[in-house]
C-alpha cells in the first residue's frame, strides 16, 4: 500500500464534468466514503461542495489543488483526542 494520503482520494464519474470525491480507506456504506460533490465550474477550476462534516463550499483552480484541499477538510474533519479540560465547579450552596 502507498504512503501517499492523496491516493486514497478517488473521483467518481457522475457527467463530463461531475464527480462524487471518495475516500477509498473508508467503506462504500461509510458515511466517511463521500466526501463531496464536485463540478466542472464555468469559468474554470472546480467547485466543491463538502458532505463529510457539512462544511460547505469551496473553489478550486486545479484538481492536485482539490486533492490537497480534501486532505486538509479530512485533517480538520478527525476527532481531537486527548484529556477534555476540566470543569471549573461552584461549591454548593449549603456550603455558603
């Protein structure tokens, strides 16, 4: 297997210029498999529209730019591990 992060990423035909933008390390009925929509824009580059996490839309002017971008949406995307910071706690009442 590659230890290239990119060839994880995988554009599906939907049309000539539609594609679903998939990660391959993820299952088919994994929420996490599709990660959005993209299109063709009419003015070049690409618009995006990001399912995985709802994080809305971007624009991008080549497609190793759109690779890179899904790289960073997943990176932003991956759950924070690590001790929760602690709750500061009032004393009781009856302690007043």
């Amino acid at each position: 297997m590659s230890d290239d992060p990119i060839g994880r990423l995988t554009l599906e035909p939907l049309s000539p210029s539609a594609w679903r933008l998939c990660d391959s390390s993820a299952a088919a009925s994994d929420a996490a498999h599709l990660l959005a929509y993209v299109e063709a824009a009419d003015d070049g580059g690409y618009d995006v529209t990001w399912v995985y996490c709802a994080r809305g839309t971007a624009w991008y002017p080549t497609v190793d730019e759109l690779l890179r971008g899904a790289l960073r949406h997943l990176a932003a995307a991956a759950p924070r591990r690590g001790k929760p910071k602690p709750i500061a706690h009032r004393p009781p009442l009856a302690a007043l």
